[in-house]
C-alpha cells in the first residue's frame, strides 16, 4: 500500500480549478451582461 | 426566474459549506487496504460522474420540453445544463485518469466505460459548438434539442458498460450486486454525493441566470443596432 498523496492532491486540484473556474467565470459574465444591460436601459431612458 | 435570482446565492454558500464537510470527511476516512489513499480521489471521481450524468436527463428532459411546448425557460435550462454538465464531465475524467496512473499503471485505456464516458463530453462540446455555430437563436435551439435527444442513447452505454463488457475499469460502486462499501467510506461518499448535487444545483442556477441575461442582452444590441 504506497503513498499517493501527490496524486490526490493533483485529482482534488483539478477538480477545484474546473469547477470553482467555471462559477467564477459565470459569476463575472452574469455581472457584466447585468452591468451591460443597466447601461442601455438608462442610455434609453435619457435618450427619450 | 425570481426564485432562481433568490436561491442562487443561498445555494453557493450551501455547496461551500457542504463542500468543507466532506472534504473534512475525506481527510477523516481511512485509506483502504488495496488502494491505499488513492481511495480519496474516487469521492469527486464517482460523485462528478453522477453528476455529468444527472445533468444530461435535465437536457434530455428541458430539450423534450422544448420541442413539444417551444418554452425559452426550457431552451435556456437546456443550454444552461450542457455546459455544466461537460464541467462535471472534464472532472470525471480527469480524476478517474488521475486515479488510474497509480492504480492500473495507465493515465488511459480505451475501455468501454471511459470510451462511452469521453462520448458523453465529446457530445457536450458538440452541443456549445452546434448553438455558436448557428446564427438564429431557435434553429440552433431546436437542432439542439434533437442532437441531445439522439446523443442520450450514450446514457445506457455508459451506465450498462461496465455489465455489457467486460472492462478494466470496475463495476458499479453502489447498488444490487455492487461491492460493498464499509461505514466510514459509505458516509463520506453520501456527503461528498449530497455536496455535489448542491453544487451542481447552484451551478445549473448560475448558467441559466447568466444565460438568459446574455440573450437579453444580445435581444438588446440587436434592437439598438436596427433602430440605428
């Protein structure tokens, strides 16, 4: 029975990275179209 | 979708926290006495592919809603459920290559189980690539809707594999016939199991919010650009 920490720690990492990767780039788009989307409806409004 | 908006940070301090128990868990459950403490990494491995699986019978179910009422929630809960499940797809595989090097002495081998598994993601990426790849927002749903519908018959490859033919990678860890799990490992499978759905709920509800406030956004750009 050998000692595979390294690879445990790889598999956990790989794990994290994809999968806290993918909240956090959703999180940032989701935020901007938001920003995005403020923007254009107070461009419309001022337009008026 | 105000309920989605409401529930959605909830649930992502909710899968944090679950997350911690179970990595807590693992830390606390013994290595086993054949894999020694590769054993770890086979509770995202299993918990992933449950996952990678389960958000394809969403897709299968929001595509069928779809075609049959034509809904913009259902396209965009469908849209919304290949990326996350090709996200759980990627860790399935990359952690159950991980665990292989050590245990089978090979980071890959082309087995019924890891094959129809690579199908799964391979079939996720085909879906993104087929709605960026069509202009017109319902063309690409429907034809969407109905690839994921013909890609579902990778489903019972997948889980039927590892009884159909005979393969290296083991048979099912939980159910009738499987082996059995001892108490300490058992649990840390359920917690890591129930972290897992949570996350991936969040997830889901992340994507569809996003989404949807891409479409608006684009409904808008293309407004603006028509009205000049």
């Amino acid at each position: 029975m050998g000692d595979y920490s390294s690879f445990v720690i790889g598999a956990y990492a790989v794990a994290i990275t994809v999968l806290g990767g993918a909240v956090f780039l959703w999180k940032i788009r989701l935020a901007r179209a938001k920003k995005m989307l403020a923007k254009m409806e107070n461009f419309g409004e001022s337009s008026q | 979708m105000k309920i989605l908006e409401k529930i959605c940070s909830p649930l992502g301090w909710l899968s944090l926290g679950l997350l911690g128990y179970g990595i807590w868990h693992v830390l606390n459950t013994p290595a086993d006495f054949q894999q020694g403490n590769s054993v770890a990494i086979l509770f995202v491995h299993v918990s992933a592919a449950k996952m990678a699986l389960f958000f394809y019978l969403v897709l299968v179910a929001a595509s069928i809603r779809y075609l049959w009422k034509k809904g913009d929630t259902a396209d965009t809960i469908a849209e919304a459920s290949v990326h996350v499940g090709a996200a759980f797809s990627v860790v399935t595989l990359a952690t159950g290559s991980i665990w292989g090097k050590p245990m089978w002495g090979t980071w890959w081998a082309w087995d019924a189980r890891l094959t129809s598994m690579l199908m799964l993601l391979i079939i996720y990426v085909g879906l993104i690539a087929l709605r960026g790849a069509l202009e017109d927002r319902q063309r690409g749903a429907k034809a969407a809707a109905i690839f994921a519908l013909i890609g579902a018959v990778d489903l019972p490859l997948i889980h039927f594999s590892v009884v159909w033919w005979r393969t290296l990678h083991q048979p099912a860890s939980l159910g009738n016939g499987a082996p059995k799990l001892v108490g300490p490992m058992l649990t840390t499978l359920a917690v890591m199991g129930v972290a897992f759905t949570v996350l991936g709920t969040y997830m889901l509800v992340l994507k569809t919010l996003e989404v949807r406030e891409q479409r608006r956004l684009h409904d808008k750009e293309e407004e603006h650009f028509h009205n000049g």
